[in-house]
C-alpha cells in the first residue's frame, strides 16, 4: 500500500492522537451549528491554534449526516508546487496521527479522462491546506474514502466539470479549503473580507480575487457548481488570526460556509 504521511502534523495540529481528538472536541463544542446538513462546506486550513475554531463551525453541520457521507471530496490550493489544473494523488491512503484515510480510486480514474486532471504526487507530498482538514473528517464522520485534489491555476468551469462527475447524492460531501486576505492589518482584513463572504454568499464566483483568498481557483470553481444544482450559500462564522490568536497588524483572514 502507497500511503501519503502526515506533513504538518505536530506543527500545524497536535501529532500525538489524544491531544489531537481532544483540541477537535473542544473546538466542535464551542462551535455547535444549527444549519441543514450540507452538500458542501468550505473552510479554512491554518494552524488549529488560529483557524481550527472557524473550520469547526462548518463541521459542527455534520453531525446529523455522519453515518450517510461515505465520500468527501476535498479541494485545496497549490502552496508549495506549481499546478496547472488540478492534481491528484496516486497513494491508496492519506496518513494522520488518527489513523489511515483510503482514496476513492474509482473516483480518481474517472476524473482523469479530463484533460484538466493530472497526477500530481508532488502536490500533494508537503502541502497542509488538504490535510489539516482529515483530523475534524475522522472525528466528525464515520468511515470514508476520500477524493483529495490540489487546485492549481484553471478556469471555475474546468473545476465545476469535474465536481459534476463525482456529485454524488447525499453519501458524498465536498469540502472546500481555503483562507481569505493575507497580512492586512485587522480593520483593512475585516472589509476585504466582509466582501469577499458577501460575493460568496451570493455565489457571485467572478467576485471573488485571487488575492481575496489563497483558495480562490477552488472557491470560484465550487460556487459555479453550486448555481449548476441550485444550492444556497449560508456564512457560517468569519473572523482572523486577530480575533484567535495572533497580533492585528497582519493577519489572515477565515471563513467557513455550508451550500445547502
């Protein structure tokens, strides 16, 4: 078996397993979320210490759907290696200090008959915006596979194609990472951000920049998918690392959303 290991862990999140459970439990009760179960969530991939509040405002939705999602189809930016299109990874399990996650290989083969996927191992070897998100998956579900996609430079269509193929129905979630403006001071962050959950909100994908969230190719391609299935966009909770734990002369902005 090809497993992909953890890269961040012990840095980004706890790497002994109990410390790790125990920060996601604390984090999930102060985030009790009274939306519908979603189809889709979006949420931020910084260190848990900054953002692990905000992402669990998104997760606290699982809870009525936790033993019906067997897929979660995860997307995230490129951080660390250029990526055209998006990138998927050959290993047949992702590692975390909570165990092993097995990938969805029927899913992969099949997105690959599009021109705008690609493996990518590379992509995927170092890069924390995908698995900071598998630690609040095991807790929060019960057994899954997962479909993990690092996005790169490409058009929201050629992303929106792809989620069409494996939508699903109510055993498959899709979960966005990202976070939003980067190294503003507090107040400046605050309005770039306002707007960029308000364009999100209304699935107004054109209005969301590049430079308004480091997921922004994985955002635009989520919410031209959702308008294709008639989804609805809720805010979920938004803040930065001014609110959680860091200075307010440069911070970095976090959101979550459920498309219901």
């Amino acid at each position: 078996m090809r497993v992909r290991p953890p890269a961040v862990s012990g840095s980004f999140y706890p790497d002994d397993p109990e410390a790790l459970r125990a920060e996601l439990a604390r984090d999930l009760e102060s985030a009790r979320s009274t939306s519908p179960a979603p189809k889709a969530i979006i949420a931020p991939h910084a260190g848990y210490l900054y953002s692990g509040q905000v992402a669990a405002s998104a997760y606290a939705c699982l809870g009525a759907v936790r033993h019906t999602i067997r897929r979660v189809v995860l997307l995230g930016p490129a951080h660390r290696v250029y990526v055209e299109g998006l990138a998927v990874s050959s290993a047949d399990a992702f590692v975390t200090p909570l165990g092993q996650v097995p990938l969805d290989a029927t899913a992969r083969d099949a997105i690959l008959a599009l021109p705008q996927v690609q493996v990518g191992d590379e992509a995927h070897a170092h890069e924390h915006s995908l698995e900071v998100h598998l630690p609040f998956l095991q807790v929060c579900l019960d057994e899954f596979v997962l479909l993990p996609l690092v996005v790169g430079l490409c058009r929201a269509g050629d992303v929106a194609d792809v989620l069409d193929l494996v939508w699903g129905g109510p055993e498959t979630l899709i979960v966005v990472s990202t976070d939003l403006s980067h190294y503003h001071d507090y107040e400046t962050a605050r309005a770039i951000d306002a707007r960029t959950a308000a364009a999100i909100v209304a699935a107004r994908a054109a209005d969301v920049g590049d430079r308004d969230a480091c997921g922004a190719y994985p955002v635009r391609g989520l919410l031209e998918a959702a308008a294709r299935h008639r989804l609805a966009v809720r805010e979920l909770d938004l803040r930065n690392s001014g609110d959680t734990a860091g200075p307010r002369d440069r911070v970095v902005g976090y959101g979550s959303f459920a498309l219901v």
